[in-house]
C-alpha cells in the first residue's frame, strides 16, 4: 500500500516556464513533508519542507503547497532552469515514529533548453 | 555539513556471494537507514537502526540484515545475493531539528550490480 504517491513518473517544461510536481497521501497522520532532489548516480539532496501547521512554504524559485484536506502537496520551480533536471521524490513524516520519512516513487523533470 | 559517505559507489558481485554495503555518517546522528531505488518504485526502506545495536525492519527487509556496532557506522549485509537484488542502495541519516522538522541526509549511493 502506497502512502505517498507521485502519480506522474515524468515532466518535461520549458526553460523559463513553471514547473510544477505533485504529491498525493493518504495518511492523515503524516504532519510533515519534504521535496528531495536526485541526480543520477547521486544520494538525493533535501530542497524544502513544509509543516502541516502551513499551507504554502517557499524558498527562492521553490514553493511547494500543501492542501490537507485534499491530502495533496505541489512543488512549484519558476523559473525552471536546465539545471532543475532531476529526479523529485516527495516524502512525508510523522512526528514521534521511528520509521522517519515515507517516499514516493519519484517524478523525473525534464527542463528543455 | 553532514557527511554520509557508502564505501563503494559501484560495485559488481556474483550471484551467492555475501556482500557488505557500509555507510559512515560524521553528525553523531542516531537514526540511520537503507533504502534501495529503483525505477518507478522510489526510495523503499529495507532496515533502519535508531541506536547503536539497534535494527527495526523496512517494508523490504527479506534477503538483508544490518549491523550498528557504532553509532556513527551502519552496515547492510547481503546474506546471499541474487539478481533481483541489482539496485541503487542508498544509506541515510536523519537528525529531528530543533523546529520538529526531520532532515534525512543521503550518502553517493552504491550501485550494485549481481550477475
């Protein structure tokens, strides 16, 4: 059973243009959530979390949204640049569990010159 | 800066052979994990340890243990490779900030490959 899912395994955007990745879960006891980033034959690298106390949490070209009640998130990059091509994974927490953070199965953006 | 760093980034192994993936962290970190990546099923957990001889199992434990003989080493250990076990492992190490957040910390990555 699937928790957290990145329904779209890929994304192609325009430089310039926004791109947007989304994230759906479905415990309602996650109250954390974070956007890591993965280069090819590289760990993947933290870019921004949000709370569920929030509903928006942005950091420069990043916003990523959280819509509880639809238990959706969304990571936005405007402007998208060719170095944004990478492979998302969306991951959710739960405060005071062992097991950390749950990831979803990734989401490869591709930004065209 | 948190450093994670796996032993091997690539590495090439027979099939029945006993193999040992190790992850270092230099954070004094106590939650440490394995996941392995591969395509179209993300990052899934084989084992996680959150104290020194301390293990819980993931959601994909069969085929691995792990050994923490110290808190900053966490071992992933194939008893018996096969070739389904050819993947991206990835070893993490998680730390809870002072804000409630947690922040995992990835090693390179060790692609393994069993033929």
């Amino acid at each position: 059973d699937q928790q957290v899912k990145q329904n779209s395994p890929s994304l192609s955007v325009q430089e310039g243009r926004i791109s947007i990745l989304n994230c759906d879960y479905t415990n309602s006891m996650f109250d954390y959530f974070l956007w890591y980033k993965k280069y090819p034959a590289e760990g993947p690298t933290f870019l921004i979390s949000i709370s569920s106390i929030k509903d928006k949490n942005e950091d420069g070209r990043f916003t990523v949204f959280l819509n509880k009640s639809a238990k959706h998130l969304s990571l936005h990059i405007v402007p998208s640049q060719p170095g944004d091509s990478a492979v998302y994974f969306c991951a959710a927490g739960r405060s005071g569990s062992a097991r950390q953070l749950t990831f979803g199965s990734g989401t490869q953006l591709t930004v065209l010159p | 800066d948190v450093k994670v760093t796996q032993s091997s980034r690539y590495l090439v192994k027979r099939t029945g052979e006993k193999v040992f993936l190790e992850c270092v962290q230099d954070m004094d970190h106590e939650n440490m994990f394995w996941y392995r990546q591969d395509p179209g099923l993300g990052l899934r957990l084989i084992y996680f340890s959150y104290d020194v001889k301390m293990k819980e199992k993931g959601d994909i434990p069969e085929g691995y243990s792990v050994s923490r003989e110290k808190k900053e080493r966490f071992s992933l250990i194939l008893e018996s490779a096969s070739t389904n076990q050819t993947s991206m492992y990835l070893c993490a190490s998680i730390i809870r900030t002072g804000l409630g957040r947690t922040e995992a910390f990835f090693g390179q990555g060790t692609r393994l490959t069993v033929v």
